[in-house]
C-alpha cells in the first residue's frame, strides 16, 4: 500500500491536482453512432455498452447525442423510430485539447453551461470529459481514503487511513478550502474510522445491543486535527456481560490511541465505567447531572449534548435525549448554571492591547478566549429551546428561525468562530510542522498583519456574544 504523503509532498501533490491535464482523467470513450441511425436504435447501442451519450458522426461534423437531447426528442410528433440522430444531436460542441489544464475545461463547462466537454488530441477525439470526472478527481484524495477504512481487515490497515485523513486536511487547508467544509469532510471520515474499528474489536452481540457515541467537538462534526479521545458507550438494558464490555472498550481506546487520538486527561471514554452505562442507568446519571450538586455536572452535561450516533443502536441515544429535554424543561437555575462555562474564561491582561504589540511572546488560547464562549452559548440556548441539530451552524441557523437570536449577531459569531477555527489549524499545522504539540495558543509575535486585525475583530465579536449570553441567561445574578 503506497504510504501517505507529507511535508513538501502534499504541497506538490495538490498543485498537481490543480494543474492536471484533460488527458489526466480516464476519459469515458463515447459509443460513436452514424448521423443516419434512428433514436430506437442509437438507445440500444447505449443500453448495450451502459452509457447515457453518444458521438455522432454526419460527415466531417461530430456531435453529440445525450438523455437530455432524447427527452427533447419524445416531445417531437414523429415517432423515435423515424428520427434520425443528426436531427436531435447537437454539433457545436465545446472542445479542449488533451493537454488543457482542467480547471480551464471545467471554466468552459461553467461558461457555456454545459456538463461536457469533447477533447482532442489534436484533431483525433480522445473522448468526453464531464463535470462529474473533474469533481471525482478532485474528491479522489477523499475518496481513497473512505474505502481504505471501509476495506479495512484489521486494525493496522486503519491505522494507514487514520494517517491519510491528517494529510489530507493539511492538503485542503494549504489549498485554501475553507474551515468549515475541511471540519465536515473529516468529521464524515472520522465517523467511518470509528465505526470500522468498533466492529473490529467489539463482539457482534455488544456491537447489535449497544450505541457508539462520539461527543464534544468531534459530535458538532467541528473536530480536524485529532485531539483527545470524546466518547461514550450507551447499552442496552439486559444481561451483557459486564467483562465482555470492558475488554471491548479497552481494545477501542487503544485502536483510538494508534490512530493518533491521545487518551482523555479528563476520562471522557469507553474505559471510564461513568460514560459506559446501560440505558436505565446512564438516565440516573443524568438526572443528577441536572438535579444534583455536583459541580462537574454541567460540564459532563455538555459534553453529552453534543453526542452523536455512529455504530449500533441510535434509538438508545434517542431516549437518553428525550430524557435530558424533560429534565432541562423551563428549569431556569440550571440552564443558568450551565450557561455560565460560556463566561468562565478570562486572559491576563488586554488582549486587545497584546494584539497591537507585536513583540508579546505570552500565548493567546484561541479556545478558551473564543471557541468555547461561542460553541458553548449556542450549546446552551440550544438545550434551553431544544434545539437537536448537530453543530454550532446548524444551531444558530435553528436559533435564528426560531426568533431566539438576531440573525445578524448570529452571522457575525459564526463568521468569527470560523475565522478562529482557521487560524487554530494553521498554527496546529505550523507546530505540528515543526515537531511541537499542536494546541490551541499562539503567541500575538507569531500573527501577521492579515491575521493580527481579523482575530481582534473576532474576539470583538466574542465579547459582544458574552455580554449577550448575560443578559438572556441573568448570569450577574448566577
């Protein structure tokens, strides 16, 4: 198996996607059809070789003939049958040559509005070139790696698929593609890679009986590089044996861990018999993260909220929700204390004034100054008006329709929380890059002048949403 680029590879791997030539692609070798020979027969030529186009040859002219010049024709009074294919096909056909760019073929699609293109090498036609060739080659290094995991025999071979997915976003990241499409490419793969590996190491009868869940950032489908382990294990009430369940979820960990995932500091795992609980159980602990005392309590709440099915039985996390939205409903002192993590963090001094100083060495945590407060305030007015989407987009777009959120606050914190998002990864991979852990600080000597005053408007913007969050939840008085 061809092992995954890195470093100055993957910059040359991208520009050679950017740069590949129509020749590049495996062209589709059209069926060619004389322009005398009726529709019935030109579909059966079609149908015979599984293609939707044919080249047709009347003379020195070559047109084309599709499912859409066949639907035009149905329309006509004569029958398919007395129909000749020149009469139908289109011959002002948009060319390019072999050695055209692709990017230049795919403008022309674009400009002509049409989804192919004829090309020629020279004046020999080597085939048709369609948008949806161009989209598979640039989705192919995506593409490669979900049937690496779906093929996957064991776990070694995810591991390869895990390295590819790291690749892959410094490769969409250093070709300008922007944050919250990289988050959902790999938050999809990520999914795919925990699935696979929990049927690798989980029995059938605990994988057919159970709910995997992913939570925190990688649950919001907001997770790019690999940070610590966020997941949970929901049962089904019954009989499972309880040592059958640990093993399996030691086996997961340790996948996870030779993935690249780190162990949670906090806990936050299968192994931790507290997020390993059967239904009835994990329903007792949930009430008492709303009720009780216990000052992690909102945390773990939260931490949950974002959870999100990707093996086994949904309808345990189904329940488990249904039961959280009772026990949140209008209990105002709690949403309250659960709102105020969103306030919790504070940096020395002013941030604003060590954005102007370009010589300060003290690091700015981009999570807890502006990630958090964000993720977090939507999370809580989420709980508070139930609102089940997944991630922080999607619950501030459900916000604003329900009039709960001005739509052009919530414009401004997204656009800030993305721009937080970028600038994070570009420093994770800048660290990463140089052998360093890849956290969430920057130092403000580190910044250029086109990231110094967009990460100052943005943290702007987190202090206007802070304030907003309270006034709605009353915190001053929490």
């Amino acid at each position: 198996m061809t092992p995954p680029a890195s470093g100055p590879d993957q910059q040359r791997d991208f520009l050679a996607l950017l740069t590949a030539r129509a020749r590049d692609v495996v062209l589709r070798k059209p069926v060619e059809v004389d322009g005398a020979l009726d529709l019935v027969a030109v579909c059966r030529a079609l149908a015979a070789q599984g293609q939707t186009a044919a080249l047709v040859r009347d003379g020195a002219r070559v047109g084309i003939f599709t499912t859409t010049d066949l639907r035009d024709a149905l329309l006509r009074p004569e029958p398919p049958a007395a129909l000749a294919v020149r009469d139908v096909a289109r011959f002002e056909l948009v060319e390019v040559q072999a050695d055209d760019e692709l990017l230049d073929a795919l403008l022309l699609m674009l400009r002509h509005r049409v989804h192919r293109v004829l090309v020629r090498d020279g004046a020999a036609v080597l085939g048709v070139l369609s948008q949806l060739d161009v989209v598979n080659l640039v989705a192919n290094h995506s593409h490669v790696v979900a049937l690496q995991i779906e093929r996957a025999a064991g776990l070694d071979e995810l591991q390869a698929a895990a390295a590819r997915i790291d690749d892959l976003v410094a490769l969409l990241h250093g070709g300008g593609i922007r944050v919250e499409r990289i988050a959902r490419l790999v938050s999809e793969l990520d999914a795919r890679l925990f699935e696979r590996a929990w049927a690798l190491v989980a029995p059938p009868e605990l994988a057919a009986a159970s709910c995997l869940l992913v939570m925190g950032s990688e649950g919001r489908g907001e997770q790019i590089l690999k940070t610590d382990q966020d997941n949970a294990l929901l049962l089904r009430d019954g009989t499972l044996d309880a040592a059958l369940v640990a093993e399996a979820a030691r086996r997961f960990e340790a996948a996870l861990a030779g993935f690249g995932y780190p162990p949670c500091p906090g806990g936050i795992m299968l192994t931790n018999p507290l997020w390993r609980q059967p239904l009835a159980a994990f329903r007792d602990t949930l009430r008492d993260w709303v009720h009780g005392s216990d000052p992690e309590g909102p945390m773990r709440l939260a931490i949950f909220f974002d959870a999100v099915a990707v093996a086994g039985d949904a309808t345990l996390l189904d329940a488990a929700r249904a039961q959280l939205d009772a026990l949140a409903a209008d209990h105002d002192a709690f949403l309250a204390r659960f709102a105020r993590a969103a306030d919790q963090f504070d940096e020395p001094g002013s941030w604003w004034t060590r954005l102007t100083t370009r010589r300060d060495e003290q690091p700015l945590d981009l999570k807890k100054l502006g990630v958090f407060p964000i993720v977090h305030g939507v999370r809580a007015l989420a709980l508070q008006y139930r609102v089940r989407e997944r991630g922080t987009a999607a619950r501030l777009q459900a916000l604003v329709a329900a009039g709960r959120v001005d739509a052009a606050l919530a414009r401004d914190v997204l656009d800030a929380l993305h721009l937080l998002m970028s600038l994070r990864l570009t420093h994770q991979l800048r660290q990463r890059a140089e052998g360093r852990h890849a956290g969430n600080e920057v130092r403000p000597s580190e910044l250029g002048v086109l990231e110094r005053e967009p990460l100052r408007d943005a943290l702007a913007i987190v202090r206007r949403w802070r304030a907003f969050l309270r006034g709605h939840f009353r915190l001053e008085a929490v």
